[in-house]
C-alpha cells in the first residue's frame, strides 16, 4: 500500500469516527440537551447559538433526524461500494453544519 492511500484511509476513518460521535451523541442525549433560559432575560440579550440550541432540543424527532443524517453518510463511507453515496450525503451534511456555524 502506498503512502497516498494509507493518508487516505485515514482520513476517510477519521471523518467517519467523527460523524459517529456525534451522532451518537445526539441519539443518547449528550447533545441537544434541553435548557430552559432564564426568565428575566430580554430575547435580545440572550446569544444566538444559546436560541438555535434550545430550538435544536425542542423536539426529539429532530435530533434524531440530525443524528441519522451523520450515522448513514459516516457508515456508507467505509465501504468502497457505497463510499460515493456516503461522499455525496457527508457533503451535504457538512454544508449544513459548516453554514449553521458561519451565519450564526
């Protein structure tokens, strides 16, 4: 095996182990966790990432539908017959995180 392709291998193991964490991570509840703000706080003093995580933790349905959309990709990437579609779900997925990050 040449250096290229071990590079490669571990970048792909690398990604995927990520997406997994993560969305395991919201499937068991360590992330998106629902905390109520505190009540004497005007909405425009509270951060945006604090509202877009406590919208994020509103309903169940969502995390896991966030944690699917990281499992599947992270899954479909290891094995090389389905790597592609793995590829183009992982690219999706990263757009949407990378944009929630940026424009937040």
């Amino acid at each position: 095996m040449n250096f290229r392709k071990i590079i490669f291998i571990l970048i792909l193991l690398f990604n995927s182990d990520v997406f997994i964490l993560y969305g395991v991570a919201k499937l068991t509840g360590f992330q998106f966790v629902h905390i109520e703000p505190p009540l004497d706080t005007l909405l425009k003093n509270v951060r945006a990432s604090y509202i877009m995580w406590y919208f994020f933790s509103l309903k169940k349905g969502y995390s896991i539908l966030i944690a699917l959309s990281e499992l599947i990709p992270a899954l479909l990437i290891l094995f090389k017959r389905t790597r592609f579609v793995g590829g183009v779900l992982y690219l999706i997925t990263i757009t949407n995180i990378l944009a929630i990050n940026i424009f937040l």
